[in-house]
C-alpha cells in the first residue's frame, strides 16, 4: 500500500485530481464503512476551524476510524515550549495519519518531512488549503457537469484567501479563465499572477463588483476578508466590507451559474441570497466529507478499486 502525504494541490497531476474525484464520487454514494476500522486518525488544529476539522473528523469516523487531537493548541504542550517537530512526532506514535491546519506557511510541508505517518494540511497560513481546493473541484464538476473551460471569478480577499491561491494552482489543468475581483489592497499576489503566465492560464483583474462584471460566470467564488492576516487592524476596517453579493446582483446571472464560498461569511454574502437558486455555499461543505474521506483513503494507500470493491459499507 503506498502512503502518501496531502500537502499541497499543486503536485497533483490532473489524472490525480480526476482520481481523487472519482474516490471522492463513491464515497458521496457510501459514505458509511469501515475502510479505516482499526485506524487512528489525529487532528490537531493550531488555527481555528469548524468546517474542515469537524468534516476530517466525520470523515475518519463513518469510515470506521478512531480520532484523537486537539481544537486549540493551547490545551497541548506547545504553551509548554515543544517545537512542531516534537509535537509531530510524539503525535505519530499515537495516530495512523494526521490532519493539521497551522498558521505559518510551509508547517505542513515540514511536519511532512519529519513525520513517519502521512500528513494532511487542513490549511497552512495564507499559503494553501488543498483540501479545501478537492472540495471545491467536486463541487464544481458536480454543479457544472465539467471542469473544463469554465468562467471562474474569485472575489474579495485575494490576497490572503489561501482557498483561492490553491484553486488557480489546480485548475490550470482545465483551462479556466479566472476573473480576479479584489480591491488594490487585496489584489491576487504577484507570484499568483506570474503562476497563471507560466501555465498558460487566462486571467483578468478588476475592482468593480456588479451584476454586469458577473454576468459570464459560471462560478462566482466569494472569500471572507481574512481579519486575521492583517497585521494593521485599520487596513481591514477599510477593506472589510468593500464587497458584498446581494441577491439583485443576480439579475443577468447565468442560469447554471453556482456561488460557491469556503466559509466562514461575515458580510460578503447577504442571507437572502441562500434562498437563490445559484446558492451552492451549504452543499459545497457537505461536499467536504465526501472529499476528506477520499483524502484519508488515499493517503493511508487505498485504491479506487479498493473503494469500489469495498464490502465494509454500511447502508
Ligand atoms: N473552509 C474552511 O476552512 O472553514 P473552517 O475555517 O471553518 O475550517
């Protein structure tokens, strides 16, 4: 069985990607089993979370695994003084795999290189979210029926939105054409921008946000302003409420047209905009479990054909 690590989306080839869908699709049609009977399963969250540690968490318990793990590293012995690359290894006699979010760019990829177990990043810093960026590539093959060739505008917090940066890295197999909505303060990096040159990826900027700048896509990706990026607090008063979905923006929409977001939302979409069909931000987190269920599978060294030839599945 080869084991492997779940770091970042960008190394995945795109037969990798269809294949963790198709994983993630038969996981959607069972997700009751005991694939992971016997398995432990660490979390250990050192940023807050709801929906990706309480998705990795039901992931590793309908597949019949056990979970430790903590929700706040402040309840751990990192308040004592011990690095990561103690607490990782200390963790790895204990757990099977470990799914980790961290604040600092690159935690996951390190903890990876010291850790015999796989490594899961659930979100490192404003650098990436990988399994966020499988959730969000179901949700959209699932909504669109391909995912090639589609209009995908990303709008607000392009700058530290990690779920953005790890989308652009995975669509460049499918040809998108990105539509960058962002205030100059949170423009999309400039090393994003130089990844879409390089992989010949089309992309257009722009500051405005209406029903008219909107009215092509196919999704309509939002972000939160990430408040806890910002090292000048007056910055992100300026900026925090620069852009915000309402439903009459959805007047010229196109009929298929999905608006996904990672969540959490503060302001950026307005509650009567759930009632819309376009609405696609509630199935999109359900999405997760299916994704994070294939995660695991994958990485603990499961087949395809072992999921589909599972006979563990619970009805
Ligand atoms: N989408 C996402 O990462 O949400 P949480 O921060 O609640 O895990």
């Amino acid at each position: 069985m080869e084991k492997h690590n779940f770091v970042t989306i960008a190394d995945l080839s795109k037969e990798q990607l269809l294949y963790l869908l198709e994983m993630a699709r038969e996981f959607e049609k069972h997700p009751n089993r005991e694939l992971l009977k016997g398995k432990v399963v660490a979390t250990l969250f050192f940023e807050p979370s709801t929906r990706t540690q309480l998705s990795f968490q039901t992931a590793a318990n309908r597949l019949g695994a056990r979970v430790i793990g903590f929700s706040d590293a402040k309840t751990s012995s990192t308040t004592k003084g011990e690095t990561l690359k103690d607490t990782i290894l200390m963790v790895s006699n204990y757990a099977d795999i470990i799914a980790m979010r961290h604040y600092i760019e690159g935690a996951a990829l390190y903890a990876s290189e010291v850790a015999p177990v796989p490594i899961v990043n659930a979100g490192d810093g404003a650098h990436m979210h990988p399994s966020q960026c499988l959730l969000d590539l179901y949700s959209i093959q699932k909504t669109q029926g391909t995912l090639e060739n589609l209009n995908i505008y990303l709008v607000g917090d392009l700058k530290y939105g990690r779920t953005v940066h790890s989308l652009i890295m995975a669509m460049r197999h499918f040809n998108p054409t990105f539509h960058f909505i962002a205030p100059k303060e949170l423009a999309m990096p400039q090393e994003y921008k130089l990844y879409c040159k390089e992989h010949n990826i089309n992309f257009k900027e722009h500051t405005k946000f209406d029903a008219n700048v909107i009215a092509d896509a196919d999704i309509l990706y939002m972000t939160r302003v990430q408040k806890e990026r910002f090292s000048d607090l007056m910055e992100y008063e300026r900026v925090k409420n620069v852009y915000r979905l309402t439903r009459d923006m959805l007047c010229n929409a196109k009929e298929n047209m999905k608006i996904m977001h990672p969540l959490p939302r503060v302001n950026e979409i307005a509650y009567d905009v759930d009632e819309d069909p376009h609405a696609y931000y509630i199935q999109q987190a359900k999405n997760g479990l299916f994704a994070r269920e294939a995660i695991f599978s994958y990485c603990l060294g499961y087949t395809l054909d072992d999921i589909r030839n599972d006979k563990t599945i619970i009805e």
